[in-house]
C-alpha cells in the first residue's frame, strides 16, 4: 500500500479533509505528536481512531477533566491481586496510539504528567523507568481557550506536539453525507496496513534527500520567527520541522524535499511554537510571505 492509496481510504472515513489527514500521516510517519484543535463534534476522536486502528496498532483513550490525576494516566502502586502486598500498575498511556481528549480541560499537574512520555518515550514509576511501546503516538485534542473550563497549555506541553491542526466544519457536501450516512467510526477499525508497513514507511521518510538549497531555506525560515516573533522557533523545532517535512515529501511520492512541502507543514509546525501577542497562525503566514525561497 502506498500513501496515496491509504489516504484515500481514510479520506472514506473522514470526509473532505485531505490537508488535515496528510499533514496528520506525515506526523505519524515522522515519529511526532499530534495536537487538535478545535470545538466539540468534529470528528477529532474519530481521526484518532481511524490513525490506530488502519495501522493495527493497540489504542488508548483518556477524557482529560479537571479532576484528573496524574496517576489515572501514567498508573502507580496499587494492591496485588491477590491481596499480598503492592504491585505496580501501568496506566493508559502505556498503549501504542494515545489520545488525550480534551487535554486543555485537565489542571497544568495533569497535563504536565505527558512531558516525559512525549519527549523520552519513557515513564517514571515508583522509583522505575518503564518504557513505553514503539510505534507510540500521542494524539490530544483541546477545545478554543474561550470554551469555559479550559486551562491553557504552557509553552513546554505545545512544544511536545510536532504539528496542531485544526479539523473545522465539514463542507456543505461532506455534512450532507455525515447527515444521511451510519457512523464512520466502525469503518475506521478496519486494519489496512501494520505496523511493520509503518516502519518502512518511516525509514523511506528519514532517507528523503534535501539540498543545501532547501537547508538554506528553512534556516531564513526560522531566522524571520525570531525577528517577528516575540519567541521564535527553536533549534529543536527547526529539527522537527525538517522532519516532518520529509515525512510529507514522502506522502506526495517524492524521495526529495521541495520548498513547497516545507511551506506545506510551516504553519502547523510553527504556530504554536512562536510566543506573540496577536494570532499566531496568521504570524506564522506573515513569516512565510517574508521570506524568500532563493
């Protein structure tokens, strides 16, 4: 299966929403996390499903609330089951694909619970460094800020993510078949590859040659973040940016990077990267208009 082919069988399951599910399988494929934002009923949990489930892989959810501890998500001591003594129970983040539903509802404790399985791809557990499963995924949707109940997320947590897409409101055709048509999530738990098949995939991504040329580029990129930006994009986000951008020159079925799949993932990418007073995604256009691809 190539991944043209595989979108278009997703795309069955998530109507007229191809940018956000190539940009969501090139995160995948990249090796990053996922962020989604946007309101209730969008088809966020089903993306998730549909992202485990079509590659095989173990899933776990978790309704983020503001009474949530860390150890409803990262487990902890518990009694045996037989009655003798303590034991150590792992908790739901100890799953392939994770998904962190409404993440911005939990207390910044909760949230923050995430950083080391993110980053390190590990839990700390009573003393015990426990690793968590490969291929491991975090998908986390969050409501608008101006939603009620909402905690925002620190810097650190948004830095985790690799790309933050938003799903918004189906077209007036794709709305009209979602209205008509039975639930698309038993569709979604149809394997159509594994994760072998994934692995290969991501060894494919990692060998997508890139020019001095397109280095240059992205590194003017990121210089004009940091002129514009009160905070611009890190080192660390220069180097998920270039990953995940082979990841998506790989999507399209090339072997090598153009500057056009680098300002394909720019603004997903960057947005919730670059610390500004005003509307970052439209900070993150702005850069990309001000610099030059030659």
């Amino acid at each position: 299966m190539t991944p043209e082919h595989y979108l278009l069988e997703l795309e069955k399951i998530i109507l007229g929403k191809r940018t956000q599910l190539t940009l969501a399988l090139s995160c995948l494929i990249a090796g990053g996390h996922l962020l989604i934002e946007d309101i209730p009923g969008t088809g966020k949990t089903t993306l998730a499903h549909a992202l485990a489930k079509s590659f095989g892989l173990s899933f776990n959810r978790v309704q983020f609330t503001s009474d949530l501890l860390p150890s409803d998500v990262l487990g902890g001591p518990t009694l045996a089951s037989n009655g003798q003594g303590i034991e150590l129970r792992k908790g739901p983040i100890f799953t392939q694909v994770f998904l962190a539903d409404e993440l911005n509802r939990a207390p910044p404790k909760t949230q923050g619970a995430l950083l080391e399985a993110m980053e390190e791809r590990q839990v700390s557990l009573e003393g015990q460094t426990l690793s968590l499963p490969e291929p491991f995924f975090v998908v986390a949707t969050q409501n608008p800020q101006d939603l009620a109940g909402t905690y925002p997320l620190p810097e650190s947590q948004l830095d985790r993510f690799m790309l933050r897409i938003e799903l918004g409101y189906p077209s007036i055709e794709a709305e009209r078949e979602i209205l008509l048509g039975l639930s698309r999530r038993d569709q979604a738990m149809q394997a159509m590859a594994d994760s072998a098949q994934l692995a290969l995939w991501r060894q494919a991504a990692e060998a997508v040659h890139i020019e001095a040329a397109v280095i240059d580029y992205i590194q003017r990129l990121i210089k004009t973040t940091r002129e514009m930006a009160q905070v611009g994009l890190s080192p660390r986000a220069g180097q998920s940016l270039v990953k995940v951008a082979r990841s998506y020159a790989f999507v399209q079925g090339r072997d090598f990077l153009l500057p056009d799949d680098v300002q394909a993932v720019f603004v997903a990418a960057a947005a919730h990267r670059l610390n500004t007073e005003g509307d970052a995604q439209s900070l993150a256009l702005r850069c990309l208009e001000a610099t030059s691809v030659l």
